[in-house]
C-alpha cells in the first residue's frame, strides 16, 4: 500500500511545475482580457451618453 502511494506523490511533486507554468501564462492572458472588458465597458458607457445626448 505505501509503495502505491509514494509513486502518485511522487508524479504529484512533478506536477505543480506544470500548474505553475499554466498559472503564468494564465497571468500573461489575463490582463488582455481585462483591458479587452474596459474597452467594451468604456464603448457602451460611451454609446449610452451619446444617446442621452441625442
């Protein structure tokens, strides 16, 4: 039983080198995502006003 345990402990260990890699690239896409989202929350505040405007 311990040896079946100690080998997924063991491929666990590997794995978070991996999760901390997809993190950062989860990182480097977040901040377009969230300019991407003030854009389009600018561009309705925007048609909005005008509207009122108009």
């Amino acid at each position: 039983m311990a040896a079946g345990t100690i080998g997924p402990c063991t491929e666990d260990r590997g794995n978070p080198s991996d999760d901390i890699r997809r993190s950062r690239r989860v990182r480097r896409r977040l901040p377009l995502i969230e300019l991407m989202l003030l854009v389009a929350s600018i561009a309705v505040c925007a048609a909005f006003v005008l509207d009122w405007l108009g």
